[in-house]
C-alpha cells in the first residue's frame, strides 16, 4: 500500500496551512476532511500576526478583497472602554509592516485556504471521514476513512498530523485529551443588520464582560453579523431558556448588541452550541503523529487567539518535517522545542484569559484595569493581543498576578452576580456538546 509524505486530518485553517506549504514544495500531502466546504464555522476575528502567513501562503489579496479591515479590538468593561489599536504595537511587535487584520466569514475564508491547498498540489478528500488511527510497533502509521458511499479505506503516511480541531482524533483516541475548568461554552448565531457604533462601522471586534462571561459583536459583509457569548456550561445546565431564547434575550437586553446594530435586525442563521470549549491534549507530538491547532489545545475566544495559534502551529510544524530527510520515519524528537513553544503560547494566553475572567466577576479589578490602560502598558497589551503571545510574556504574568490579588483583596462584586445584574443572562438548560451543535428551537428566518 502507498506511502504518502503526510497526511492531514482535517482542512480548516491548521490542515490548509501545512497542506499549502508542504505540498507547493513537493511533498505527497492527504487531506482527509469530513465537511465539504464551504461550511459554517465560528472564529472570524483575526489577529495582525496572522497576515505574514497569508503572505507566504499566497491568500492575502484574496482575503483583502473579500473582507473587512479589522483596525484592532475593543472590550467593554461597563461605561468604559479598553482598546486595543493595532497601529499602537510595542517596539517588540512581529507586526509594524501590517498593524492590521480582517474580519472574515469563516466559511469562505476557509474555502479560500483549502482551494490554495488543492492549487498548490495537495489531495483533499471532502466528505471523508477518520474512523480509527492503525499503529504498528507503538507507532501511529495511518488512518482508516469511510467516504460518503461508505467504502472504507487506509491511508498511510510517514507522519500523521491532526489537524481535526475540538476532535482531536489522535489525542482523543490515545486517551490524553482533557477539559479546562470551569467548563465553558458558546452560543453564537448571524443576523442582518446595519452597524450603528462608529468602531463597528470602522471594523473594529467589539467584546463586552458581563459577571464571568461575555458577549461579542462584528461585522460581517453584506449587512450581516457575528453575534454571540461565551459563559459557563454550570450555568448553561441551571438556566431555563434554549440557546436561541437566551440568544434572542441578549440581543434584546444587551447593551453592546442593543445598541450595535439597527433595530430591524433579524437572525439569519442556526443557533449554534459550542460546549466544553477549553480542552488540552497532555501531549501535542509522539510515534508518527503530531497535532496542531485546536487538536492540541484551545482555551478561550475572548483574545482571537484560535486561528492564529493554529495556523502559526501548522506553519511550526510544516518548516519541521519539511527540514527532516525525506527517506526517513518522522521521529518524536523533531517535534521537543514545538512542545516547549505551544505550552509556552499556551500558559501566556491562559495568564491572560485567567485574568480576563477575574476582571468580569470583580469591579475592583475592572478599575485597575482601566486605571493603568495607557501609553507603555498599552503597547505591551496590544502586542500580546495582536498575536504576539512570547514578546510580553512577564508582562502578561504580571497582570495576571495584579489581578488575581486585587480580586481577592476585595472579592467579587455580588451587586454584578447573575441573580442581580440586569444584564447577565442565564444560560439554556439544553446539557453542552463537546461537538458543535445546531440548537432544535432556532429556525432559520
């Protein structure tokens, strides 16, 4: 049976991105991908860091073309604003030649990076899924795949990368997949609507905290956009409302999403449910396999970190087996420092999610934050939010620590606690997936 160089599981952002680069230098790549495309997905805000891969992928005019210039992200922390202008980079920044990122509709965008995987000499196989991994000798040589028709088949590879997001085929199967705690979940929809704000016309993320959680709004082409909130499954499984009741009241009671779009706004999408969001594999590399993007971890929406961490890891990963000599297996060790790099990016975008939530329960903390906003320490942050996650990582501890004394010095706010704050909605009592899921109550208008 036929050896190929690679093969991939999964073609979103991560699987497109090694794809791209391996097989425009020749290499035998597979891409083996369940969906077919285009297909809904959520993560449309970008970071800056991620235009040089565009760059070297040979997309970026196709993404500039088709989406919206995304000039930074702003948070809410009740009437005041903590900005985050990408133009306002630190003197460390990966990113001065482009301070700026898009806003994208994830299922043309990823439709985009795929077609350039196929141009650049890749076989992508839609409609195709993993069924099981085959080892051989405690090495993982392959997958067997079941296309539409049901036929079964292996597909052998010198290395087996997963790129198969939340699914985590590999780490999953070898049992070293794991859940952050607290549990946290999505609820997310599109509606067509007009902006209202100045910096959503602008194209600017715009995020608002409620009592540990969040809402999010942006735009989308053609009058259209991402609207959504992350909050905790405890708290989704106590609630009485649907998703799509607890959707429709945010929009509704919300400030940011109240007031961000036109009153004639209307959802013209599925709800959908994203739960247990925040998992992590105990390895990301072992005998004939290596994982990148969500497959070896994701930890939370509320930075934008998803898709540049998964194609930055695939890029990591592609220049890595691309520098290994063809004739020979793929070995472990290749993949040491790539560990020691994602756990580091890793525990950086953690510090900073972990002081994110302090700030949502603690008014205290919400103060100091937008006390110390400005000038050096802004820089810092916008650097850290635009998709460098290693320049500043002290800084980023530090934060973290300031918060997390704060917050117990004076402890949480419980006039912001959800039994008393007009504008945290209690969660659906539907039980979350850990694979998305379309809620049955939504329709689509």
């Amino acid at each position: 049976m036929k050896q190929h160089d690679v093969v991939v599981l999964g073609g979103g952002p991560a699987g497109s991105t090694v794809a791209t680069l391996m097989a425009a230098q020749g290499f035998d790549v597979v891409v083996l991908e369940k969906e077919h495309f285009p297909r809904f997905h959520i993560g449309e805000s970008l970071l800056p860091a991620t235009v040089s891969i565009f760059d070297r992928l040979g997309v970026h005019e196709a993404i500039r073309s088709a989406y919206i210039l995304k000039p930074g992200g702003k948070w809410l922390y009740g009437e005041k604003e903590v900005p985050g202008d990408f133009a306002m980079y630190d003197r460390r920044a990966s990113f001065k030649k482009h301070p700026y990122s898009y806003l994208v509709e994830r299922s043309t965008f990823d439709k985009i990076l795929i077609d350039r995987s196929v141009e650049a000499g890749a076989d992508v196989r839609f409609g195709t899924e993993v069924i099981d991994v085959i080892s051989e000798n405690d090495r993982i040589v392959g997958v067997r795949c079941c296309d539409e028709a049901g036929v079964e088949s292996d597909v052998l590879g010198r290395i087996v990368i997963d790129a198969s997001g939340l699914r985590a085929i590999i780490p999953s199967k070898l049992r070293i997949r794991k859940l952050a705690k607290p549990h946290r979940m999505g609820i997310y929809a599109q509606y067509a609507a007009r902006p209202t704000r100045d910096d959503v016309k602008a194209g600017w993320f715009i995020g608002q905290m409620f009592y540990d959680g969040w809402t999010w709004l942006l735009r989308l082409p053609d009058d259209r956009f991402s609207v959504g909130t992350v909050l905790t499954v405890e708290r989704f499984r106590k609630s009485g409302m649907t998703p799509t009741e607890l959707l429709e009241r945010l929009v509704v009671e919300n400030p940011l999403l109240n007031e961000g779009m036109t009153s004639d706004r209307h959802r013209i999408s599925d709800v959908i449910v994203t739960g247990n969001m925040g998992n992590s594999s105990e390895s990301l590399a072992g005998a004939g396999w290596v994982a990148v993007g969500d497959a070896g971890y994701f930890i939370d929406p509320c930075y934008s970190s998803g898709v540049h961490l998964a194609m930055k890891s695939a890029e990591m990963v592609a220049d890595l087996v691309m520098s290994w000599p063809k004739e020979n297996p793929v070995e472990p060790s290749l993949f040491v420092q790539y560990q020691k790099d994602m756990r580091q990016h890793e525990s950086t975008v953690q510090r900073m999610v972990d002081a994110f939530y302090v700030a949502s329960r603690n008014t205290s903390v919400q103060k100091m934050v937008t006390t110390c906003h400005g000038g050096y320490f802004s820089r810092r942050f916008v650097t850290f939010v635009g998709g460098d996650f290693e320049a500043n990582r002290r800084y980023i501890a530090r934060v973290r620590n300031y918060c997390r004394v704060v917050g117990a010095l004076f402890g949480n706010d419980p006039s912001r606690a959800p039994e008393n704050h007009p504008h945290y909605l209690h969660e659906p009592s539907n039980v979350a997936k850990r694979r998305p899921v379309v809620d049955s109550g939504s329709s689509r208008n």
